[in-house]
C-alpha cells in the first residue's frame, strides 16, 4: 500500500476504449446471424470467412443503432464517410484484415454527463465511436498444444467508443461504464452482457505528478470481464505506477492483462515498437453517407435516455444518486417507480419497495415487472397503510406482501384482517409483553443496564415476534428503554 501524502502527489489520468457488439440480426457485412452461444463455426459464411471475391454489403440496421449512440452521446454525426482496412494476421481474421473506420469516424466530439455515487457530476469527453466489425474467437483448452478457432464472431458489427485521457479515478471509470451500459440498453442495441463480452473495456492508464505539464505514460489494461474488475485493474494500475515511479523507475508503454484471481496486471506485450497497419481506404465498400432524412428517422427512434430519467428522479422526486443510479439500471424499473408515485406521495418509500421486495421478487422468478402480480395502486395503499401507522414496514414486507402475491385478489384490509397483523396502539398490552420478554432474560438486562446498550435490537426482535410485528415499533422502543432504565 502506498502511504496517501505520496498518492496525493501524483493525479490519475484515463482514457477508456469500450466495445459494444451491436444487437443486429445479421453481421456488418455478411448474412450470418449474430447470435452468442451457437455450436462453434456454425454463424459463418463465405464473406466472414474472407473466401476469395466476396463482396461486403453493409448491415443499415449496424448504421443506425451507432448513429444512434452518437445522438445519445452529444457527439457529431459524420454525414460523409468511408471504411479503412486495417491489415493485420491473427488466426482469427481469415481476411488478414479488419474492417474498421480510421480517418472517418461514423462520431466525433461528443461528451457525457455522469454522476458519482456521492452526487458529483462529471463530464467525460468522447474523442470518437467508430464502427467495425468483430474478430473470430481463439480457445485455448488447458493441457492441449492446440488452439481452436471459432468463427462465429467474425463479422459481428461493432462500435468502438473512445473516451479522451479525462476520467481521474477508478469510480468515475465505473460510473462512466455504467452509464455507458445503461444507454446502450435503453437504445435496444446492445445488450450491455460484459461477461458474454458483448460490452468489453480496455483501459488505458497513466499517473502524473500533479505539477507536471505533460501526461504519463500510459499502459493499456485488457480483459476485464465486469464493471468491478475495470475499477479493481485500474486501481491495482495506479499503485503499481506510482510505486515505480517513487523508486526512480520508468513506465513501459505495454498491453497489460488483468488476473481475476490475483487482482493484479501483467504484461502481455510492449507497445515500443509502433504497430504499422497500413490503413487504406476499403475498396469493396462504397462511401457511407447519412441523409438528412435518415438522420431524423434515426434521431425520433430515440425516446427517453437514462440521463433525462434521472434528473427527474433526482428534481422531481428528490431521490439521492444511489436511488436514482438504481431506479434508471433499466427504463422498465424508472417507468414502473413513476407509476406507482402516480399514487402515493411517499417517494422515497417507492423507492425502497422496489430496490427490495418488488425487484427481489421478480430476481427470484425471473420474470418481467410486466409479469408483476400487485397493480401499482396495490403497492401504493400498502406504502399507505405503514406510513399511517397501521401495520409495522416488518409485518408488510414479510407478510402482507407474500399474503397478497399468492392473493391478488385479496383486498389489502382483508388480508391484514386475516393475518391479524394490524398494529395495536394500546400501550397498556405492548407494556404486558414488555414485561414478560424483560423478565424472561434477567441476565441480558444487566448487561444491558451495565452498557451493552446493542441489546436494544435483540429485546425489540422480542417483542416483535410476541405480537407478531403488531407493535408501533416507535412506541414499542420507548416503552422497551423505559422499562430497561426503571429495571436498573
Ligand atoms: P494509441 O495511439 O496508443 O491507440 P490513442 O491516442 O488512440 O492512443 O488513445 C487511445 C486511448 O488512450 C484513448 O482512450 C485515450 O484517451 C487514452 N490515452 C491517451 N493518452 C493517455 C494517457 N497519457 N493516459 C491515459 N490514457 C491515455
Ligand atoms: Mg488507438
């Protein structure tokens, strides 16, 4: 660990390259589905296998959605534009080279807000997304001298979204991907699936003294297969840049790869020696152009992006970050918190309903909240009925709410009636099983009385399970210290 006045001497600098596999039938170029999972080399055809003579014919659908990404990403769309080979060999590109687009990015110049999970905004530029196409697969079995390819990704259509060097910490590199996740979802292109590898992040990472007037050196991070494990890659980056950096040690230019296991990076390859690729402009292809025409049916595909929702969330609803972060994961639970609210004015208990009971529920099931047994006014009589005091949060979480799941049917005040869990304002019979619970463990209210006051928790869980949670646990508690104090 590196001591902090020495962490503080120096700033992160990050620049992410994230890939997103476009939800497309077909590939970018080709009439092979696009589909994950298939049996090995069965998504191919001659002109993914780069058979001699084929023609590409580009996928419009693969146009439009990064079009779209561009839009809901305040970038620039190009409207003239072509696509470049980059030649390389890997036995996973039968071609010998990869379609991709150098000189004329299909977006330039766009830029995103992203909050923090401590409410901070920040901006993150992006410098470009280009459109590509994926490559095959190699599998290394273990204990086998050779490897397999499989084709089925060849072709798969990609965008390629390049950040600036202008993300400063591990958190907003998280906060960026998951924004970056949550509009690709929103938008239907992608899936958003890091551990299929359909959302893939490498990241490139340098450390400056704060002083400094040019950027580090940087190292680029590869396979990452989570969110957390960008954050922990380049967390685990920083310290080991610093560290030989403070022992008068020099930054390689390298391709590290990170070790889920270890947690750390390890070197893959130097980047020293600059890679030339030959770029040249594809000539099966001819020059992209987006109309104007083409540009609005695109632009009115867009509805709603996680951004708006959660400055409504945020303005309109008072919800924290944390909350808002949570309810915009997907347009379906932000839609569904707004309907219930259409009925109830506790918003911040919608929230807590659906953050737990209700998104636990449909986890458990695996079913969609369309699929979702109570009406939004059902949830919101039940948020109802707890803030007017008349059953305890515990007693409709663990019961009335399983009760009216299997029950739907069942009016709410019938099965708190059934249940008998309505709360008893009577203080004189909550004093009764005050009493009994206290009298029960003399042992524990010594210790309580002699300062373990943590005790509170286990006399209170008492009580509760005596009256089957039909307590004003507010009145329950001061009634319980009080009873605790005069038994001193
Ligand atoms: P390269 O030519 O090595 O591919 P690019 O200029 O294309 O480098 O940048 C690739 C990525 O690296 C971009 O996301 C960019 O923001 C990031 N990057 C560039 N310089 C730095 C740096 N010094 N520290 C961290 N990231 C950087
Ligand atoms: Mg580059």
């Amino acid at each position: 660990m590196i001591a902090p006045e020495i962490r503080e001497k120096y700033k992160v600098v990050i620049g992410l390259e994230v890939h997103a596999q476009l939800a497309t039938e077909s590939k970018i170029f080709s009439p092979d589905p696009n589909a994950f999972g298939n049996d090995p080399n069965t998504n191919i055809h001659v002109i993914s296998l780069g058979h001699p003579g084929v023609m590409p014919l580009l996928n419009k659908k693969a146009v439009e959605y990064a079009v779209m990404m561009g839009i809901a990403t305040g970038c620039e769309i190009t409207r003239f534009g072509f696509f470049d080979r980059k030649n390389y060999f890997y036995p996973d590109l039968p071609k010998g080279y990869q379609i991709t687009q150098d000189k004329t990015p299909i977006c330039t110049k766009g830029a995103l807000e992203v909050e923090l999970k401590n409410g901070k905004l920040i901006k993150v530029l992006i410098n470009r997304i280009h459109l590509e196409e994926d490559a095959g697969k190699l599998i290394h079995l273990s204990g086998e001298k050779d490897s397999l390819v499989d084709l089925n990704r060849a072709g798969v259509p990609l965008i390629e979204i390049v950040t600036e060097p202008c993300i400063h910490s591990s958190k907003a590199a998280s906060a960026f991907l998951t924004e970056i996740r949550k509009i690709v979802r929103y938008l239907h292109i992608c899936d958003g699936n890091m551990e299929e590898g359909s959302l893939r992040c490498d990241a490139n990472v340098s450390v400056m003294l704060r002083d400094a007037k040019e950027l580090g050196k940087k190292v680029e991070v590869k396979n990452m297969n989570s969110i957390k494990n960008v954050a922990k890659a380049i967390d685990h980056e920083v310290e080991r840049q610093i560290e030989l950096l403070e022992d008068g040690e020099e930054i390689l230019s390298e391709t590290r790869t990170f070790d889920v296991v270890t947690g750390k990076t390890y070197g893959m390859r130097t980047k020293e020696e600059l890679n030339d690729y030959r770029y040249f402009p594809e000539p099966d292809l001819s020059p992209l152009e987006i109309s104007d025409e083409w540009l609005e049916e695109i632009k009115s595909k867009i509805s709603v992006l996680p951004n708006d929702l959660r400055i409504e969330l945020e303005t309109k609803y008072g919800l924290g970050p944390e909350d808002a972060s949570q309810l915009t994961a997907q347009k379906e639970f932000a839609m569904y918190f707004k309907e219930i609210c259409e009925h109830t004015k506790s918003y911040k208990s919608v929230a807590n309903w659906f953050k737990g009971p209700i998104k636990s529920y449909i986890k458990d099931k695996g079913i969609s909240l369309e699929d979702f047994p109570l009406t939004h006014e059902q949830i919101a009589e039940v948020i109802k009925i707890i803030d007017e005091g008349k059953i305890s949060f515990s007693a409709a979480s663990q019961q009335l709410f399983p009760h009216l799941l299997a029950n739907p049917e069942e009016s709410i005040q019938e099965a708190i009636a059934d249940l008998n869990i309505a709360i008893e304002s009577d203080s004189g019979s909550i004093q009764t099983t005050i009493d009994e619970v206290i009298s029960a463990s003399p042992d524990k209210v010594k210790a309580y009385n002699n300062g373990k006051k943590g005790l509170i928790g286990m006399f209170m869980g008492e009580v509760m399970k005596k009256t089957n949670g039909k307590v004003d646990p507010k009145l329950a508690n001061k009634l319980l210290r009080e009873t605790l104090d005069k038994a001193k």
